[in-house]
C-alpha cells in the first residue's frame, strides 16, 4: 500500500493551526469554548519527563509533535485515495467478517457509518460524537470532559484541543443491549495523529458490552493517538469494556481513562496491550457509591524494542464496593512494561473489599518488566491485598512437557498460553475470550503452529 498525502502537515503546536483547525468545525458555541480552554492548558502544561514521579521509567524525550498530522477534512483528499480499497484492507485488519456485533468505524479512518446500528433497541444511541451535538446536545454537555478535564495532562489537553472521530454510547434505563458494540480507529498514513474520544453513558439497571479496538494498516508508518475514554454507569448497571491497543511498532499511544460507578453498579474493563512503540495509558475507576464492583483484567504481550506503560487506580469513595485487578505480561526480545497500580481507600470506604495483582513472565535476559502495586488505605475496616510476580519461564515446566515428547519450542508456547489463560478464564463473554485468544496468538507467533 502506498503511502498517502498527508492531509494538513502544520505544527499541530502552532496557534494559527489550531485556529484553523478550530474554524473547520461544525460544532456548537459550548464546544468552540472548550477547545479554546484545552488548547491554553495545552500550551501552559509542559510535556513530562524523567523528574515526574508518573513518567521516570517512560522517556519520550524522542517524541517530535510537529511531526504528526492534525485530523483534517477529506475536500480533495477523496480524490488522491481509493477508499473501496481501502475500506477493504481495514475489514481484512479488523475481521470484520469473522466479529460479531454492531460496527462503527472512526471517522478519521474511513468515511465509514454504522453496521447493524437498525438492530439496537430504542432510544439507545451509538454514533460519532460530532453527530450527537445536534441530536442530544445536552446529554454531551452534562458527561463530556467531566470525568477526564481538559487539564488533567499535556496530552489530554491536545487531545480536547482537536479532539475528533469520537464515539458516544447512550443506553437509556432498564435497556439491555445483547449484541456487542465495535468502534474501530485505524491509522492509515504516515505521519497521523488521531485523536479519538470514547464516551460510555449506562442508565439505571441496563447492560452492554463495548469493544474499541485501534490498528495500524502499515507495520512501519510512525502515528500518533492522544486518547481520552470515559465511562458513566449508573445504579445497577453493567458495563463489559474492552479496550484492545493493536498499533505498530512505529505508533505513539497515550490514553487517559476514567470510569464512574454508581450504587451496585458494575464494571468488567478488560485492557489488551499488543501494539505501540512507547504506549502510556492510566486507567482510573472511582466506585463513588455502595455496592459498586469493578474487575480489572490485562493482557499485555510485548516484543522488540516496546514500551508499555500501565498506570491504574482503584479509587474506593464508598462503603461495600470491591475491585479486583488482575494484569499478566508476556516480554520478549528487548520489550519493557511498566505496571504501576494503586487501591487507594478513602477513610468513608469501610467494608472495601480490594485485590490487585501484576505477573509477569520474560521470554528473554534482555525484557524488562518494573511492578509497582501500592497500597493507600484511610479506612480500618477493610480487606486489601496486593502481590506481584516476575519470573522467566521455568526450566522444570519445561522439561515435564519434553518428558511427554513435546519439543522444546512448543513446550514453552504451551506455558505461555497457559499464563494468559488465568486472565482470559476470568472474562465473562465466550465470543470475547476467544477473539482476545486469537490476538495473543497471532502477536505470539503461535497460531499456525501445531502443538
């Protein structure tokens, strides 16, 4: 595939290129002003480095701004691109044919509109945020930015700041929503930055299930994504998140997402970390009401020269919630995953019941895997636990299953499917199970191999 135009290649930090970007959009006065508040706190937020706490085993000293494209309109564009084609590739990336599910693809990735959105129940919306403006308005302005502000990091600020291809998700009350909803954002030239927001609202007592899944459609064209997702369940609702982050190697990725559960409502967020060349995502759950539960499940498989970076938080600000967290990550080569995770108790959060847990298994002496689980407790009347493990693969292991003729190669893939398999057994949804075993497999080199 040939590398395409750029759409607009103008120093997405320069003042006129925001003002220009600014002046494309086809958005109410409300959003005009928030854009201009994120593009000021982008400017006065300095870009962390290695004297952050947050950042000192991340260096993206390396990371050049103005080299990536801002999201621009596709006047003249369509003319240079043969979309057919590349509509075609991007079903190919994403097996669309072999998903399941309604299917909505970022607007900045292909002039793509909903599949199967006639089969979703009344009153339920699932569309590109800038369609919603116009339909429910207010519905944007109560949720947007509430749960992640606009300056709540440089990179969220940028992302406010031209924020584009979003996605809403809108499930009204005592609404269950049976088939799984996909929104896919594809990087499809050099250069790109994408700028993608997720925003997850569930009324009382409903239910669904949210796929987003990102992908690269060239191995070597560098990109950019600054993300920001958040979640809103309210009393009694549940909410099945997964969040699949499948760049190339040659992709930026920084994402900032947070999650709001009301009374007895629940939350099973399923991250998949497989893609990126330094890759910063900070995951926050604030169980805010009683009764509220979330599970946090990973699944990272690094290789090459990776870096990923996993930040979490369990924020307990209620009495009687529970979270659960479990991450397992396979390294290999010269990768490097960083987990730094958190349950922090809140001294009115009696009864909190809270578990988190980081693994780690190196295939090679060169990976480097750093855990840090912390505790933060201001209650006496709770049960909270952490552990971390990190190991290479155990030669005992291996030579039982050479002892049962099993090669030596195939012994070890066997206990790397095995270590992903306690995670992947934890996940409710058969349909996502096997999707996310598939992927682990592919990114492992395994799935043709008979063992």
């Amino acid at each position: 595939m040939t590398v395409m135009p750029s759409i607009n290649s103008m120093n997405m930090m320069k003042e006129d290129t925001f003002h220009k970007f600014q002046s494309q959009q086809n958005e109410p006065v409300w959003m005009q002003a928030h854009r201009q508040t994120a593009w000021e706190a982008a400017n006065e937020l300095p870009l962390p480095n290695l004297k952050d706490e947050s950042w000192r085993r991340t260096d993206i000293r390396s990371l050049k701004l103005e080299e990536f494209q801002i999201p621009g309109n596709y006047e003249g564009f369509s003319k240079l691109v043969d979309f057919r084609k590349l509509e075609k590739e991007a079903k190919e990336r994403f097996e669309l044919g072999r998903s399941h599910g309604i299917f909505l693809m970022s607007r900045d990735s292909l002039p793509h509109g909903c599949v199967g959105c006639e089969k979703l129940p009344e009153g339920v919306v699932f569309d590109y945020l800038e369609n919603v403006y116009s339909r429910r308005s207010e519905l944007l302005q109560k949720y947007y930015s509430k749960a992640v502000p606009s300056n709540d990091s440089k990179f969220a600020a940028i992302h406010y700041a031209y924020q584009s291809g979003g996605v809403v998700v809108y499930i009204p009350d005592n609404t269950q929503v049976e088939i799984p909803l996909n929104f896919y954002t594809l990087i499809t030239q050099s250069g790109q930055a994408d700028f993608t927001h997720v925003l997850i609202i569930l009324g009382r007592m409903s239910e669904a299930s949210f796929i987003r899944r990102t992908g690269s459609l060239e191995p070597e064209t560098p990109g950019l994504h600054c993300g920001v997702v958040e979640i809103f369940l309210q009393e009694g609702a549940k909410l099945r998140y997964v969040d699949i982050q499948d760049w190339n190697q040659k992709t930026w990725h920084f994402s900032t997402q947070r999650a709001y559960l009301s009374k007895d409502s629940q939350l099973e967020w399923i991250a998949v970390g497989a893609g990126g060349k330094i890759a910063k995502t900070n995951s926050n759950t604030h169980l805010k009401e009683e009764g509220s539960r979330v599970d946090m499940l990973g699944l990272i498989c690094v290789n090459g020269e990776q870096h990923l970076d996993y930040h979490t938080l369990q924020d307990h600000d209620a009495p009687n919630a529970a979270s659960d967290l479990l991450y397992n990550c396979v390294l290999d080569d010269k990768a490097r995953t960083v987990f730094r995770g958190m349950i922090r108790v809140h001294p009115n959060a009696q009864k909190t019941d809270a578990y988190q847990k980081n693994n780690n298994l190196s295939l090679n002496s060169d990976a480097r895997a750093d855990s840090i689980p912390g505790l933060e407790i201001e209650a006496n009347d709770v049960r909270c636990t952490h552990g971390s493990t990190t190991s290479e693969i155990n030669a005992e292991e291996v030579f039982y299953l050479m002892s049962r003729g099993i090669s030596r190669e195939n012994a070890e893939n066997l206990i790397v499917e095995g270590f992903f398999e306690t995670v992947l057994q934890r996940i409710s949804s058969e349909p996502i199970k096997d999707t996310l075993r598939t992927l682990i497999l592919r990114k492992l080199g395994l799935e043709e191999k008979p063992l």
